[in-house]
C-alpha cells in the first residue's frame, strides 16, 4: 500500500495488546489485508467501539545540551505537549481459522467537532454493522460508506453523542423540553444553541 | 504529534441524520401486490423483552426486517466511566440478568489482565463451578421459551424453570441473591461456600443427565418441534464468522470456535470436555447445540467438584477499596452463555476506567437476524428470534 501510515502504539499495562494505527484512506485496504493475508487471516472483528480523547497537554521529558560555563552538559527539560483532541474508533480483530488474536486497528478522527468521519469497515467484517452504528450513535463519528448509518440505541431526532466526555445529561432526560415554564428554562440553558460545534474549545 | 489530514474522499457516501430508513417499498410500477409493515414488539411476547422488529410482508413471507434497539438502554458504559472499578461490579449483573456469574467472571478478568492480579486456585475452581452452573440454566430455559414459542403453552418451560430454581437456590445460598449474584471480585470470589454447599451441588450435578434425557425424550423428536425448527433460518459458517456470531449460535453453524478451548482462561485446559458442533446451522441444529453444550457443563462440574481444592478464595493481597491499576489498555473475553461476552477496559492510573465498554454477544448474534428470517413465514422469526438467544439487558445496555 503505497502511502499508507502505519504507527503502533504501545501498551504499558498489556503488552501483548498493543494496537495498530492506520489513517483514514488506506483503513479499508488495511484491514482487507488483515482480512486477507494468509498469515494473519483475521477473519473475526470482535469488538468495535469509539474512544473519546480530550484536549490535553501531556508533558514529556525530553534530553537536551546546554553550555553552562563554557562545558556543555546535559539536561533533562519537561516540555509540554498540547495533544489536540479527538475520536477513535478500535476495532479489536481476531483469526477463527487460526485462533491467534487480538490485533488492535485504529482508526482517528480530525478533531472532537459535530461532522467527523472515519471509513466504515463494515464491508469487510459484516459484524461491524450494529456496533459502527453504536459508536455514530453514541460518539458522533459518521462511518464512509457504511450501508445502513442510523442511530442504533437512542431515539431518531436526538441531537446529542451521549458517551462524548462533555456531554451534558438534560435536567429532566426528556429531549424535548415538557411544556412547563421552569423545565423549559433549564432545558433552554442545556440546548442554548444547536448548530454551535461542540467541543471546540 | 502533528495531526494527519485526509482529504475527504468523495466516492463514500457520507452517513446523516436523515430518514435513510424507509422500509416500506414504495409501491412498484408494475404493481403486483401490496407489501404490509408489522412491527413486532416493543411489547410482544415473543421478543423476550423490549425489542422491535419492524417487518415487511409479502402475503405471510418476510421480505425485510429491521430490529429497532434502544427501549432499554440505560448507558451503562457512561455510568462505569464514572464510577470506581469495584463499583461497577453489581452492575454488571443487570447486563444478562440470566447470567450475572459470568458477566462477574468477564468483567473480573479483564481488571485481572489489566492490573496482573492472580486468583487463588480454589477460586478459580469455584469460578468454573459457577460459570458452568450458569450455562446450565441459561441453556435450559432459552430450550423452554423456544419450545415456549413454537405453541408448546407452558409445560416445557415450567420444567425448565424447575431444574433453573435448583440452580438459583445454589446461588442464592452463596451470594444471597437469586439472580443478581455480584459474587466475584478482582482477585477472586467474596466469600467462600456455606457449609454443605459442595453436596447440594453435587446432587444437583448429579439429578441433571436424569432431567435433560427426560426433557429430551419429549422433545428431541417431537414431530412438532422437528417441523418448526429443520431447515428454518439457516445459518452459513462464512456468514457466521464474518458477521461475528459467537458462541452456541457460531458453532450451531459448524465453526469449531469456543474460547474456553481457545483462549484456555481460568483453568480450562484442567478439564475434559468436548465442543459440539452443528452441520446443517438451522434452528433444530441451535436447539440441539444447547442440549449437548449442557450435558458437556455436566462434566465440567463433576470434574470441577471432585477435583475443588481448599484455601482461601481471595488473593489476601488484593485491595478492593481504592482499587488503580496501571494505565494502559485491555480486552478480555470469556465464553458466556450467549457467546463472546468481552469487556475493553481504558485506564488511565485512577481509580475510575476512561474507557469502560461491554461487547455484548446478545447485539452482534442480531447482525444476521434479517438473513436468517428473509423468506421465511412471520410464524418463523419468532422461532428464529427464539434461537438467537438473547436479553435485552445485554442488548441494549
């Protein structure tokens, strides 16, 4: 796959665990080699689900050299990192026919805003159809090219991604405000206005 | 870290919230005959639950079916991210209420894995002991409400229920709950068995084979039963595997795929056992997988009971309270009732999981529910639904 980008993070608590990611174009040709490969074979995509990253600043230690009197030296300096948030959504495969697994995909979005996409990988693993439509309905992140992307638990006409870590739960956990003055005036406060981006701090 | 841009690419169709769900096909010009939408459920006593399949009829066949999820969702992931890992523990039970030993279990493991806690022997054993007991009443009662929904009005299932309760006495007399167990914690089991346990189990153990040949004398051959369940809502391996069905449901299908040969967790790989296997993958072959699967548990159990070991039934070292594994991630699974229940555990080091998600083996096993059902009458999804086994604890979390 020419061009594909591929980085593997590592996972301090379980090692064998570490996952795989792969950006947004080359995720389908990916995993259709996952898929495919007759080493790998991973035939089985068990667990598909969406991770919600926040704005972060993460601080590092980096080595630097300084001269100190006329002798350098060297130093360890905390640099802060500002990792910008977004989603994820992991798909954790394994093989049936060879019995090996997990490898960890991932898959990122640009940012934490109301429009951001991932490719679906439904047309290669058909048991990611249902829980794709979780991770859009419960996270905000649509799927390219899934068959059927449609709110899977929560009802047609809510607005929100309840499982994004800003998510304000309604006072009354009605969406639509009940006809009474106080109720509505809290609700108010809650949906001030829909078409603001959320989590674009 | 600099952030990738991918262009969006303009061959995929973006998802919406627009309608894109129209089930109802409009009216063709050619205008043979009229199609019928039924939706079946929320409240129906077939869907074992509050589950909606929205069908469409041609005459008594079903040409589409969609499942309408959601009526039970409580967002369970959202409340385990804002609780202690501990916490999270009773509340797991309510995921399949049929099955909360080892919903425990799965959950129990996978902190296991994450933190590198280890289990004590006895309660590795009891753990088998009590995961087997609750395959045994799980499958026992999806036998009865199958036969239950195929017309057989209550005897079948009144039998079930009888051998579940010996079942949930045990459980009742261990954890102090019938069905809402909470028994397992991180590092093993709460408490240790009450005097005379082991021997009522046994003779529970021992009654069981007693109960299935009878069970299987009225049913396994019944005519009735026969003509409801062969051939009906067949199931391929390739559409099995790809669409990611688990357990009873996958190897009913004829894929030899069982995690507790597997994966080998707990102590599995200490038992003898065998993993029946379906060739046809229709409903007869699903009810027949059960019967078998529970006589295999019946091994397990004798073996489990015979072989149990003395000592402590906790890690001693283990803190329950202010509990903070390692930052890091984890997916762990085990071999529920249902098929693959796992759990994908984000820790930051805190004492609460960033990321807390359940893979429910009810959900997905639905993936192919339309393919199972298309072409066949409405009297037959209720069968196929029958089979699938599910609880919409599970489902819809």
């Amino acid at each position: 796959m020419p061009g594909a980008r591929i980085e593997v993070t590592r996972n301090p608590a379980v090692p064998e665990q570490a996952s795989l990611r792969v950006n947004r174009t080359h995720a389908v040709a990916a995993a259709t080699v996952l898929r495919d490969d007759p080493e790998l074979r991973l035939d089985y995509a068990s667990n598909v689900t969406g991770v919600d990253w926040l704005d972060r600043v993460v601080k590092e230690k980096v080595k630097v050299r300084r001269l100190v009197d006329g002798e350098e030296r060297e130093f360890e300096d905390v640099i802060e990192l500002r990792r910008p948030g977004h989603l994820e959504a992991v798909y954790h495969l394994y093989s049936m026919e060879l019995k090996h697994g997990p490898v960890v995909l991932r898959l990122r979005t640009e940012n934490r805003t109301d429009r951001v996409w991932v490719p679906s990988l439904t047309p290669v693993w058909r048991s990611c159809e249902f829980q794709e439509r979780e991770v859009y309905d419960l996270y905000g992140i649509e799927f390219a090219g899934h068959p059927d992307l449609r709110r899977l638990l929560m009802w047609e006409g809510f607005r929100d991604h309840p499982m994004r870590k800003d998510y304000v739960a309604p006072d009354d956990y009605e969406y639509e405000p009940t006809p009474h003055d106080t109720v509505l005036a809290r609700a108010r406060e809650h949906y001030p206005a829909p078409d603001k981006p959320k989590g674009a701090a | 870290m600099i952030m990738e841009r991918d262009p969006v690419p303009v061959d995929l169709p973006m998802g919406s919230e627009g309608p894109g769900y129209e089930l109802l096909a409009k009216p063709g010009a050619d205008g043979e005959t009229d199609l019928l939408e039924v939706a079946m459920g929320p409240h129906h006593p077939s869907t074992h639950g509050v589950f909606r399949m929205d069908v469409v009829l041609d005459g008594e066949r079903v040409v589409k079916l969609k499942p309408v999820f959601g009526y039970l969702h409580r967002n369970h992931e959202k409340i385990a991210e804002g609780a202690t890992y501990l916490s999270s523990m009773p509340y797991t039970d309510r995921l399949d209420y049929f099955c909360s030993m080892t919903n425990n279990w799965a959950y129990a493991l996978t902190v296991e894995k994450l933190a590198g806690l280890r289990v004590p022997e006895r309660a590795e054993y009891l753990r088998v002991i009590l995961a087997e007991l609750t395959r045994l009443q799980n499958h026992v009662c999806l036998v009865g409400f199958l036969v239950q929904d195929m017309g057989a009005s209550g005897t079948p299932l009144m039998y079930a229920f009888r051998e579940r309760e010996k079942i949930l006495d045990l459980f009742e007399s261990l954890s102090g709950s019938r069905m809402m167990c909470n028994f397992m914690r991180f590092g093993g089991c709460r408490c240790d068995l009450p005097p005379g346990w082991v021997e009522a189990a046994q003779r529970v153990v021992d009654h069981y084979p007693r109960f299935l040949d009878e069970f299987e004398r009225f049913l396994s051959g019944n005519e009735i039963l026969m003509a409801r369940t062969q051939g009906v809502g067949r199931l391929t391996r390739e559409l099995a595997v790809s669409a990611g069905v688990t357990g009873p449901m996958l190897r009913a299908a004829g894929v030899n795929y069982d995690l507790r040969k597997v994966d080998r967790y707990g102590i599995y790989d200490r038992f003898q056992f065998r993993v029946p296997l379906g060739e046809h993958g229709d409903t007869y072959d699903r009810y027949m997988i059960r019967v078998l699967e529970m006589r295999e548990s019946v091994g397990i159990l004798r073996q489990a009971l015979r072989d149990l070991p003395e000592g402590p039934v906790l890690d001693p070292k283990s803190r329950l309270r202010g509990f903070k594994p390692p930052a890091g991630e984890v997916y762990g699974r085990i071999e529920a009732p249902k098929g693959e229940l796992g759990f994908y555990l984000i820790s930051e080091g805190g004492t609460m999981p960033y990321r807390y998600r359940v893979r429910p083996p009810s959900l997905i096993n639905l993936t192919i529910l339309e393919d199972l059902c298309r072409g066949h009458l409405v009297a037959d999804v209720v069968v196929i639904l029958g089979s699938v086994d599910i609880v919409l604890g599970e489902v819809d979390r």
